[in-house]
C-alpha cells in the first residue's frame, strides 16, 4: 500500500515488521532486510540556544506530542531524557479507524509517526523537551520527509496540549528562525491539539530492543550520541521503556 510520496523501500519495511508482529524470529527478519545503504544516513544534530520563552507551571505530570519522521528515533532520544517518565510511539492528527499501522503508511489518513512524551515539568521543561527535539532528535527543515522516509506521515509536527504549550512552541520557532541557526526555514507544523494513538506493541521500544538494526544504527544511534554530547546534564543512561509499564 503505497503512494507517489513512499519511501521505495517502504513496502519492504512493512512485510518485514509484519515478521516481527507475528511469530516469525527476529533472525529470518535480519536475513531479509537487505543491504544496510537502504537506509538512509543520520540528519546532522545542531547546537541551539534555549528557549527565550518557556512554560510556567505547578504541574507535576505533563504530556506532549512530537512528530519528527520514524517515531522509532524520536522515541529513543526521549527515552533518555531526564525528567520523562514515559514516551509512546504511536499516531496523532488522524481519526481513530486509521490509525493502524499499514494504513497510516499509506499517507493518506492525516496522521504523523508521533511520540507522546509524559515529563515532569519541575525536571526538565516544555521548552527544554523543544530544544531536544529541534537539536538532535529530527530536522525541522525537511517538508514531509526525515531521512529515507517521505511523505506526510513524516511530517514535522507539534500536537500541543494546551494554549501555553502552543504559545511557547511558536515563539520558539520564530525565535530560531530569526537566529538563522539553520541554513533553511523551519517548516515544522504547529496543529490542533488531536488524539494519540499508540503504536501496535512491535513498534515501542523499538530502538532499545534492537540498536543494531541497520534502519536504527545508520539513522537514529547517532542522535542518542548528540543527546549526550550536546544535553549531557539531560541525558540518562537507562530508558525509561513501555515494556517495563
């Protein structure tokens, strides 16, 4: 099931995660996957400032959503996040009927590859989560596209939870605009407060499950290594994994 906008290799990486979702071992998985330049490469972390504007709140338990290409990477660098407590793959800005995997791949059902991010705002901020998610975890200058993934449900996205949450996330791209930190415009989208749903089982805690997986080695351990390089005082060695709920 695929559109002009697929990844080639899309349809390739469905049938395959169709093993992982069914009793096949994860050995005949590797067996098949091809070669690893199938891949892509890694989108280059950059160093930016903070947020100038950043939430206040009493909350102790907050919860955003992010977009930013294969929720496989995005997931994996929240869940080294200090101050996070959970962090879900899963679909945002489509209806629930759709949202299953094979169908939100088609790119036709309005939905992003999203994170749901659960924070202690005391620990680390919704601007601080921002900076992370601009910096290393995706590229918010590519339209629709991260890596070898194309098409709108790899869209750059934030799924605010609240008026401050938006307030903030828009002063914050204005803000890094205008800095030129960049060498193109950030066209990540700022959408209307939509459902979350979570990803079917195979896909959470893809990264820490399986690293050496070419699609994870080549596009998305290097993030975890810009997080630590980069936010060291924000990155934890041990995830906080789905599995472990």
């Amino acid at each position: 099931m695929t559109t002009s906008h697929s990844h080639p290799h899309a349809p390739r990486r469905r049938a395959l995660l169709g093993l992982l979702a069914g009793a096949a071992a994860f050995a005949t998985f590797l067996a098949v996957q091809g070669h690893a330049q199938s891949f892509g490469r890694a989108e280059p972390a950059v160093a930016i400032p903070p947020p100038a504007l950043d939430e206040s709140t009493s909350a102790r338990t907050e919860t955003a959503v992010f977009a930013g290409g294969c929720f496989w990477g995005v997931q994996g660098v929240f869940q080294h996040v200090r101050g996070v407590s959970r962090a879900v793959s899963g679909y945002a800005g489509g209806s629930a009927d759709t949202a299953q995997y094979e169908t939100v791949s088609s790119g036709t059902t309005g939905h992003a590859e999203s994170v749901q991010v659960t924070f202690n705002p005391s620990q680390v901020s919704y601007g601080a989560l921002l900076q992370i998610f601009f910096s290393v975890a995706h590229n918010p200058t590519e339209l629709d596209r991260q890596g070898p993934d194309s098409g709108t449900q790899y869209r750059s996205a934030l799924f605010p939870a609240n008026a401050e949450q938006k307030r903030v996330a828009k002063a914050y791209i204005a803000q890094l605009d205008a800095a030129h930190v960049y060498a193109h415009p950030i066209v990540t989208r700022i959408e209307d407060k939509a459902s979350f749903y979570p990803a079917e089982a195979y896909h959470q805690d893809f990264l820490a499950r399986h690293p050496s997986y070419p699609y994870i080695a080549i596009n998305d351990m290097p993030k975890l290594d810009a997080l630590k390089r980069i936010f060291p005082e924000r990155y934890r060695n041990d995830p906080v994994l789905v599995g472990n709920d």
